[in-house]
C-alpha cells in the first residue's frame, strides 16, 4: 500500500502573482497550475496579513492559483520546495 498522505501549503494574497516564463510554465488552465522549469524558483508572496513570505521550488514542483472573491489563493504541495 502506497501512502499519500503529504503536507499541503496555503497562502491567500489580495496581490497579483507573476509567474515569469523564464521560471514557470502554466500546466492547466482550470484550475490554473503553474510548475517551476528551473531548480531554486523563488516565489514572493505578501498574504492578507501583509506578511512577506518566500517560497523556494525544486524544478518540476507546482503550485495552483485559485481567484475567489477578493483574493487569490495559493496551494502547493511540501514535498515539492527546497528544504534548507
């Protein structure tokens, strides 16, 4: 038996997120899914508390972008940023 149970990430913003091509490559459309081309993607994210916070991808991780109303919500799985 396989176990998938893994940590999840979430951050809400009320900013608009770019995501670079030369970092990121969207893979779905609905939902929008954006996966990281390179090794060491820093993503800055300032969430409803004004908090900056900084997430670092390893290639290939992803990360979904959801807009609900007034804001946009950002989750991601654990396993796939750089651990330090």
């Amino acid at each position: 038996m396989v176990n998938s149970s893994y940590n999840m990430g979430l951050i809400h913003t009320t900013h608009y997120l770019d995501f670079p091509s030369d970092s990121w490559k969207q893979t779905s459309v609905n939902p929008t899914i954006f996966e990281a081309i390179i090794q060491n993607t820093v993503l800055v994210i300032r969430d409803i508390s004004h908090r900056e916070q900084e997430l670092v991808f390893k290639k290939g991780g992803k990360i979904k972008y959801m807009r609900t109303v007034g804001k946009y919500r950002l989750t991601w799985n654990d396993e796939d940023l750089v651990t330090n």
